[in-house]
C-alpha cells in the first residue's frame, strides 16, 4: 500500500486558536498542513495570506502546504516562500497561457520549493498534461474552491486516473474538497495519493481517528 499523504486544512480550524489547531492535527498523525489562500477575486471569498503563514511556520516543523486560490500568483510567491511555505499550489485558471505557468513554476523552484498546479471542476485534466513533468503535486479540485464543508463532485475524482496515467512515477496527486472516510476511499482507489481534509478532520471529535480513517 503507498502511503497517503493527509493535509488537513486551517480553514475549517478555530482562528482563536489556531496553535492548538495545528499542533493537535500533528500529535494525530498529519504531517501536512493546508492553508486555503483566498483573495476575493479569484474565488468568491476572502481567507488567509502571508502574515498567517508566517506566524504557523514559527509555532511547527510541520510542511506547510500553501494552496493559493488568488490571482497573479507570481507576484505572490517571494513573500509565500519568505514566510515558510514548503509546497505552493497555484491555479491553472489563474495564468493567462502556457508561457506565464512555467514561469510561475520555474520561480518556486528557483527558491528550492515545491510546486504544485491545481484545476477546478470544470477543466478538463488534459489541460494540465503539458505540466505534468514539471511539477512535485496537481491537486484536483472536488468542489469549487471558495469554502469549506461542500459536497464531494464525484465527477472530478475521474480526473485522477486519467492524470495518473500519463504523470511520472514521483508525481504528487492531491485531492481537495468534500473528502471524509468514503470519498477518501473512493480518491485512493483511483490513485490519489494526498489528501486534504477541513470540516472532516476539524468538526470531528477526534482529530486522530479521522486522519487514520482517511489512510
Ligand atoms: C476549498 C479549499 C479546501 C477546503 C476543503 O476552497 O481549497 O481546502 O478547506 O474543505 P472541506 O474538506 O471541508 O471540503
Ligand atoms: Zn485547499
């Protein structure tokens, strides 16, 4: 069995206490954490930015796995590194062609990071084929990113064997939205191999159980 890695996300955390948050989701097992970056241009809502990651990434060792759902991420990506990002996750529908998104990844790497590329439901996975060697991660988006607590598009999860298959061997592939106990089953089967969590893991009463459920 390959190892499944959980990333849960901060979004479904209480902010109030938010060191407590991401030290109890590592004392269960995560080794990951998800921040959600929103700008209120590219999605619908407004989030978390960098002062937020740069406060988490005093507090823990933990790879903090920066999901930016913003527009121009290009701009954005010194101060996400600056502040402690291991891994930054941009948006495909965020570039306006093919030239600006190997910019984008060619700049994370240049700081020694990692990139990852994601997709909303409604592209097709053969938009991302051109990346695929180029990336550590593609995260698969099962709801339409803006919020927490949706429900899981099972459609979308078909993207993951059709990735899959033309991806290399190290490729990261990460899901993200509506994921609980049965569509994590469901996403590991056709081959996802991480995992991001919020209302799942935060809304349950044990955070450990609901990782281990998730493996
Ligand atoms: C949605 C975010 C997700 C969100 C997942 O825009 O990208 O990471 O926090 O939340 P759940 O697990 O509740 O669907
Ligand atoms: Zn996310």
């Amino acid at each position: 069995m390959n190892e499944i890695i959980i990333s849960p996300s901060i979004l479904s955390a209480d902010f109030m206490n938010l060191k407590h948050e991401i030290l109890a989701v590592q004392a269960a097992g995560a080794e990951w954490v998800h921040i959600d970056v929103m700008d209120g241009h590219f999605v619908p809502n407004i989030s978390i930015g960098v002062p937020v990651v740069k406060s988490v990434r005093k507090k823990t060792e933990m790879f903090l796995d920066t999901h930016l759902m913003i527009e121009n991420p290009y701009k954005y990506i010194e101060p996400f590194v600056n502040a402690g990002a291991d891994l930054i996750t941009f948006h495909l529908e965020a570039c306006k062609n093919g030239e600006e998104v190997f910019e984008i990844i060619k700049k994370i790497k240049s700081f020694g990071k990692k990139a990852g590329i994601s997709i909303k439901p409604k592209t097709e996975a053969k938009e991302i084929f051109p990346y695929l060697n180029y990336v550590d991660l593609v995260l698969v988006m099962t709801v339409e990113p803006g919020f927490g607590g949706q429900e899981f598009m099972h459609d979308c999860a078909m993207k993951i064997p059709l990735i899959k298959e033309k991806a290399p061997e190290s490729l990261i592939i990460q899901v993200d939205g509506g994921i609980n106990n049965l569509t994590a089953k469901i996403c590991r089967s056709l081959g996802a191999n991480s995992l991001v969590a919020g209302s799942y893991i935060y809304s349950s009463s044990d955070y450990a159980k609901a990782i281990e459920s998730l493996k």
